[in-house]
C-alpha cells in the first residue's frame, strides 16, 4: 500500500501541477528535503485520508456489512485482525504522522492556513478511527522513536479532542495574513471559506452522532441551532467536501474500487438486496449505481432475469465463474460506466426507472480497465448529508428548520450530485431533468407525510442510505444510531453484527499498551 500511495501522490502533482512548472522548480530536492516543505506535505496527507479511509479496507468492509455491494467473508461478518491492518497502519504511520508535523511545522512558521486544513483533516481522520474501532491511541500518538507504544485513548476523550481541534482549526483558518496553499489543496485549492464549511459541517455530524447520550442532549440542541443560524455549513454541492481520484492508470491514481472491478477478475458482487430495493421502489439511481455486463442475469446467475445478477448478503458458497456476467459498478460514485440499456420487466408503472431513451440497439458488454475513467469520489461531507443530519435532528432533537424541508434538499442535492458527476470530463450519463428530480422528490416527500410520527426518521434515513451509496462508513455509523434503514439477515453469517471493527493485528503485537483484540460486538460509546 505505501507503493501504491506513492503512485497516487504521484500522478495527482503531475496532474495538479503539470501546467506549473514553477512550483516544481525549487531549490531543494523534494525527495530529501533538508526541512518539512508544506506544499508536499499537505496534498500527501489528503492522499493518505482518500486511499486508506475512502479506498481501502475501512470504506470496503462498511460498504458490504451496510450491503451496498457484498463479499464472501465480510458479509458474513467474518472479521480478523488482518482485515483492517493495512488502512489502520497507513493512517497511522502516514497521514497523522504527516499531520503532526504540518501542524508543528506551520505553527513555528506562521502558515496558519495548512495548521487550520491538518487540524481540521485530523480531526476529521480521528473521528473516522473512533466511530469505528472505538478507543484508539491519540495522545501518544505520532511520536516517532518517542515513543513506539503510545496508549489507548477512551473513545470519548478522543471525542472532545476532537471537537478541540475543530475549533482550533476554524480559529487557524481565520487569522491573518491568510497565506492560501492553492494548488498544494486537493481538497478546495485553498479556499479558507470552504475549510471552514467543512469544519463546521464536521462538527455538526459529530453533535448529531453523540446525540442519543443524555448528558449532551441539551449541548448538542444548542450547538446545532448555532451552527444553523451561523449558516457557515456546506449547502451547495461546489462546497462539498469530497476527495477526487484521477483517471490514469500508469502510474495509477484511479479509484481503488474502480481499479478493483473493472478488470478480468472482480473483487465485489453488487449486493442483490440493495438493487432490488431500488428496482422496486422505482429509483432512477440504479443506472447510475450499477452496470449490468449482460441483459439475461439475475441472482445467482441464472439466465432468467434482466442482467441485475447480484449476491444476497452472506451468501456462503463459493465464487462461480461468473465475472462476466455479474452486475458491478457503475459511473456514480465509482466512474465506471453508466446503465443506458434496456431493462427487461419493468413495471408499465414506472415514472422514473423507464427505458424511455436508452440504447437502441442495446450496448451490454464485459467490463475492462478502459471502461469509465475511474476518476471516481469519496464523499466525506456533503451538502446532501448536511441536510439529511439536520432532518434526523430536527424530527429527534427538535432543532431548527422543518424537516421535510430539510429532506427535499437533501434528496435533491444528492441527485444533482449525481447530474454533475456524469457530466464531469470524460464521463458519459443521461442527465436527469429538473422536473425529473423534482417530481421523484415529491414521491418520496408523500412517503414522508403519509408516515406516522414515529415513521418519519425512518423515511429520512432510507433515503439517506441510498444517497450514500459510496460512503459505506456514514451509513454504518448512522445504521447504528438508529437502527435504519431495515437491513436483509444474512443468508449464513459466522458472527453476530459488527458494532465495531478490528484493530491491526501487527499493532496489538507491536503495541506494548495496546488492549486485546477488540469485541466488536461492544458497541462504541456513542451507540447506546
């Protein structure tokens, strides 16, 4: 992985900067620099948080226990302490330890802009780390030589840390003079106002994921109405805070999910429960999330159905030969390809999942590397999420705004999202209409109003749920807080659901301080 983290960095100065040739034209050799050079150190942190949160095992493993695709082992639950090893020793060793001296560094020479984003990205990093393994090493860590054996934090110390660094970050991002990163920002190319959207935003979904603790109800109502009436939150799509990957494959910067699947051999099926969810609820979503490599597929891979050949969650037997005709990802978020043939069996009721426009004849075919550009997302925070943890705290909390109000932004950024995406350079997609996504906005609004009180949030998180097709972490911590949306039982699981995940196994043996091996049916401290 520190390989392949290389290449990614790699191509992203090639790609950022390559019309720059000033930036490269320093005096000192990048590679052994006689002091930490910032405008290196920055975009290689940002990397790091894309690769191993957003591409690696983490992202991976909650996609498929939240079954938005499927694997054998995982979504079975089968978990070990080598199944996280990799993104757990790649954050530690290079994004935080990267981040440390960033923040020391800048501070000794006033560059309060890269001390404001590597507060904010650790803050950001260590929240990722105790929503899912729980107590982790924070004020030891990043030591170097200091000290290889740092200490296990409790979870919710590291929360209020947290919550520290982001204000401290804000803070950073405001003093002056502000001296911009610019292009050395893969992120927002500098932009202070949007750094501080994304810590506020950050520190919203925080205080909506410790709501369910009593002691902090009233603060996090409070914090949440301020936030609201600052109006410094990411509202808009431009303002999302999302990592971008590249679309060249030598050296290689593309989506790992992408670099994964569109191949010969395939490490994913598409999770059968989920497209059917959306086939049957007539979501137009589905073109976009899925690519069917053939019409005459289905579960199992029987030749009997409309190419939507997936896997139900904890499928136990073996992988058949069946690469080229499973369904896989498609353009959104992954940059694959998108679904512009005909779908046998539809319901002459749809609206919105027709094949009104689509190929003719039809164009299925075996996926390969240059299918797609790869050039897919992670999105970390955006402006549909925003909407979506205002809904669930105003229907939970009581806090500001109407919640319906809150889901049809919600919904509707998320679509938009997905118009923008396939419209990027060198993607293809049919765009949805305005009337489209607001006339599919308005089914699901009914669907909001016609359920009782007590079913509301359920409408919201579903909802939500879909729309985070691509971030399997969001999903696992929101389907922990509230039990929704309503999830398939595995077919064969090996253990009970996850409610955290493994630590590395090298760590524990490494790690003089470090704990067992974690339950990971223990719940974190914010899961009551």
């Amino acid at each position: 992985m520190k390989t392949i983290l290389k290449l990614f960095i790699g191509v992203f100065f090639v790609l950022t900067f390559g019309s720059c040739d000033s930036f490269l034209d320093i005096n000192v050799d990048p590679n052994t620099p006689s002091q930490p050079v910032l405008d290196l150190l920055l975009p290689a942190t940002q990397v790091s948080i894309g690769v191993h949160i957003g591409g690696g095992a983490t992202n991976r493993i909650a996609t498929v226990i939240m079954q938005h695709a499927t694997q054998n082992g995982p979504s079975r639950f089968e978990l070990t302490g080598s199944t996280f090893q990799t993104p757990w020793n790649g954050i530690y060793s290079e994004a935080l330890t990267d981040l440390e001296i960033i923040i020391r560094e800048g501070t000794a020479k006033s560059q309060w802009a890269y001390v404001g984003m590597a507060k904010l990205e650790k803050a950001y990093v260590y929240s990722i780390l105790v929503d899912l393994w729980g107590d982790v090493p924070f004020t030891q860590a990043s030591q170097g030589d200091g000290n290889l054996s740092p200490k296990f934090d409790k979870g919710e110390e590291v929360y209020k840390a947290v919550f520290t660094l982001i204000d401290e970050a804000i803070a950073d991002l405001n003093k002056t003079p502000y001296v911009s990163p610019g292009t050395a920002d893969l992120f927002y190319r500098g932009d202070r106002a949007s750094w501080v959207r994304a810590a506020n935003s950050l520190k919203l979904k925080l205080l909506n994921q410790i709501r369910l603790i009593p002691a902090e109800q009233a603060r996090v109502k409070q914090e949440i109405n301020a936030l609201i009436a600052g109006g410094q939150l990411i509202l808009t799509n431009a303002q999302d805070f999302t990592f971008k990957f590249g679309a060249t494959e030598t050296p290689q910067n593309r989506h790992p999910i992408h670099i994964s699947d569109y191949r010969a051999t395939k490490d994913f099926w598409m999770d059968q429960g989920f497209m059917e969810r959306l086939y049957n609820t007539d979501d137009p979503r589905l073109r976009y999330y899925v690519y069917r490599q053939t019409n005459n597929a289905g579960v199992n891979f029987t030749r009997t159905s409309n190419g939507y050949g997936g896997r139900f969650t904890g499928d136990p037997t073996g992988a058949p030969a069946d690469n080229a005709v499973r369904a896989t990802f498609g353009i959104y978020p992954y940059g694959g390809l998108y679904d512009n043939n005909p779908i046998t069996g539809l319901p002459a009721t749809n609206v919105f999942l027709t094949n009104t426009g689509v190929n003719n004849p039809t164009n299925f075919r075996v996926v390969t590397t240059s299918d797609g550009t790869g050039a897919g997302i992670f999105p970390m925070i955006t402006a549909s999420m925003v909407n979506f943890i205002l809904a669930e705290a105003a229907l939970t909390l009581g806090t500001t705004g109407d919640a319906k109000e809150y889901l049809r932004n919600a919904i509707s950024l998320n679509l938009n999202s997905i118009n923008s995406f396939v419209q990027a350079p060198g993607n293809s997609g049919t765009v949805m209409s305005a009337t489209t996504i607001t006339n599919f906005v308005n089914t699901r609004l009914a669907q909001f109003d016609t359920a009782p009180a007590a079913g509301k949030l359920g409408v919201v998180m579903t909802e939500k749920y879909i729309s985070l097709y691509g971030n399997g972490i969001e999903s696992f911590n929101d389907y922990r807080r509230t039990g929704i949306p309503s999830l398939m039982a595995p077919i064969s699981p090996l253990n009970p659901f996850p409610l955290r995940f493994t630590y590395s196994q090298r760590e524990l043996n490494t790690n003089t301080n470090a704990p067992a091996q974690n339950n990971f049916i223990t719940p974190v401290f914010w899961d009551l």
